[in-house]
C-alpha cells in the first residue's frame, strides 16, 4: 500500500518512519537538528509549493531516510494511514 502526500508524491507504507506536524514538532531543538541534518544530506524532498504543515520520515530497505515536507496535514495524512489498517 502508498500514501499520497501530496502532489503527485506517494511513499510506501512499509518505509513510514512516522508522521510529525510541522508547527508542534519544529519547536523542539533535535527536531531541527535532524531536519537541518537531512536537507545538508540532501534527504529532504519537498512535496508542493505552499506553507508546509507536516514532515514524513521514511527509511528504506537500505536504511536511507527521507524527510517529505508536505502541505497535508498531519491529521489527513494520519486517517489516509490508518484507512489502510481496516483493508
């Protein structure tokens, strides 16, 4: 199963670390920390053009991660999620 963040961007579910909202997570220090880590990595792809709402951070099989910041909420994006479970 995928999860469309946005755009035309979907990740597989199996490589979904967790899903943050933007404006309550960025007040904590490691949580730019890691984000400022990740864009110097270049593994920060950002998903459209508006204000960002939340961040996805996926790890694949190789264990690279990837930060996706999307302008879906982190609500929408926790209830597409969790709409998969009930399939």
């Amino acid at each position: 199963m995928y999860l469309h963040i946005g755009q035309e961007t979907v990740v597989p579910m199996r490589e979904i670390v967790g899903i943050f909202d933007m404006e309550n997570t960025t007040i904590s220090k490691s949580t730019r920390t890691f984000l400022n880590e990740a864009e110097r990595n270049g593994r920060v792809i950002t998903v459209g053009d508006d204000l960002p709402k939340s961040f996805v951070v996926c790890q694949t099989e190789d264990n690279l991660q990837t930060v996706y910041i999307s302008q879906i909420s982190c609500a929408t994006l926790l209830k597409r999620a969790e709409s998969f479970r009930s399939i």
